[in-house]
C-alpha cells in the first residue's frame, strides 16, 4: 500500500503507507526547511527490538532520543546485534560494549538545535555535503560528553569498567567516520558500532522516512544508497546485510 507524498520541490511522490511522519510542535526554522524535521513518532511496540537485558539501559537513555527518529533507529538497528553476534562469534567480542555504545552514540542529537538538525540532513544520498559535516561532528562530540554522564548515573550489574567505559565513549566518537575506523583498524566493537548504526539507512523504516526528509524520489534514494554502500561500512558482514535490505527495498518500490 502507498501513499502520495508531495516533495519539498512540489513533486508528486508515493512512499509506503504504513511509514507514520509527524513535525515537531514549535518549529523555529524556515518553512521551506520543515521537511527535514519530520521524525517517526515513538511507540513502546519498538522496545521488542531491544534485547531483554540492554531493556532497562535503553529506557533509562530513552529521554535523550527524542530528535530525528533517533529512538526508532536505535531501536531498530539493536535488533541487528543478534545477526552480527551470530556472524562473529568465533571472535574475541565485548557485545556488552557494543550494545551500550549503540543506544548511547546518537544522544547528542538532543543537545543540537532544530538548524544543525535540519543541516545534517541536506544530503541526496550518504556522503555528507560541507553544510552536514559540522552538526554530525557536533554531534558526536556532545554525544561522548553526555554519554559519560549516563554512563556514571546507571547502576550496571556487573559493574562497566574503565576500559569499557573508554571504548564506549570512543565508540560514540568514531560512529560516524567508517573509513578513520577502518584505516586506524579500531577494536571490532567500534567497527561493529560503525555498522549497526550504518544498517539504519537500509531499513524499511529509514528508507521512506528519508524519501520525505532528503527530499529525493525512491529510485533515485536507492540508486545513491548503492553508489555509497561500500565506503559507508567498516565489516564484509555490514556490507552484505546492507546489500540484502537495499534489494528487500528495490521490491519495494
Ligand atoms: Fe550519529
Ligand atoms: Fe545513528
């Protein structure tokens, strides 16, 4: 089922009819601008994505994934770590780690104001333009500062040490730069950070929502989300899955 969308360029355009979008209450931005700020309410249906025991962490940080859909996506790309734990469990693996760095490495976004917001996403495709750039490093670096606030509030059981602790909040710095965590071969936990929160772009969910938000048609979007697949993931097993749910959404369309 589809629905028709008209594009922030007057365009015409069908997305899929179960992607719910809303906009903000008070939107301080220019109107020609509003379309970069619609966002996937938050439903409790999305915590069956979460792993049972990274539940209570999640809700704890929930607060704090209030902007861009952040908490749909985090939700939605924690339920990939079973696939990731499955193609990599003969390594060494802290998946603690890995789980705590994902619900913690977008919370920056709630530190940024609806113009970095809205900047960070005029991009057609996954390569960000001059103008992204600024709010994406913004918000990692706001991220690993609230991030180590969170970190010391939650009483965890068994306690996270300091070199957990330390890889996480590298993992919440490094998210968004894939090919810096490639070429300085980072732990796997961060190169698995990187294509967990990566996978999001690929997802049903993401993928229509974006439609809406870049202002670019479906066959175009998915087009440029090919040409950048490659150089947007850190391991084979992210490249692979994001291959897989890039053909699941050319069907799609
Ligand atoms: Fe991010
Ligand atoms: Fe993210």
């Amino acid at each position: 089922m589809l629905q028709v969308i008209t594009l922030p360029n007057c365009e015409p355009c069908r997305i899929h009819s179960d992607i719910k979008l809303v906009l903000p209450e008070n939107i301080t931005i220019d109107g020609s601008q509003w379309h970069y700020l619609v966002y996937i309410p938050w439903d409790n249906k999305y915590l069956d994505w979460v792993p049972e025991e990274y539940k209570d962490f999640f809700k704890f940080v929930l607060p704090n994934l209030k902007v861009r859909t952040t908490d749909v996506h985090t939700a939605k790309s924690i339920s990939f770590l079973k696939d990731f734990q499955k193609n990599f469990a003969n390594e060494k693996i802290n998946w603690r780690v890995v789980a705590l760095s994902l619900i913690l490495h977008d919370c920056g976004w709630s530190q940024l104001t609806q113009q970095e917001i809205a900047s960070s996403l005029g991009v057609k495709g996954l390569k960000l333009s001059p103008e992204a750039m600024m709010p994406k490093q913004t918000h990692a670096i706001k991220g690993q500062e609230l991030a180590k606030r969170l970190l010391s509030e939650y009483q965890f059981d068994p306690p996270i040490t300091i070199a957990e602790q330390d890889l996480i909040l590298k993992s919440v710095l490094y998210h968004d730069k894939p090919q810096e965590v490639a070429g300085a071969n980072l732990p796997l936990e961060v190169q698995i950070l990187v294509d967990l929160d990566h996978i999001w772009s690929f997802t049903h969910e993401n993928f229509w929502q974006d439609i809406v938000r870049k202002g670019v048609k479906p066959e175009e979007y998915l087009q440029n989300l090919q040409a950048d697949l490659d150089s947007y993931f850190v391991t084979d097993f992210g490249k692979k899955l994001a291959q897989e749910l890039l053909s699941k959404r050319a069907t799609e369309i």
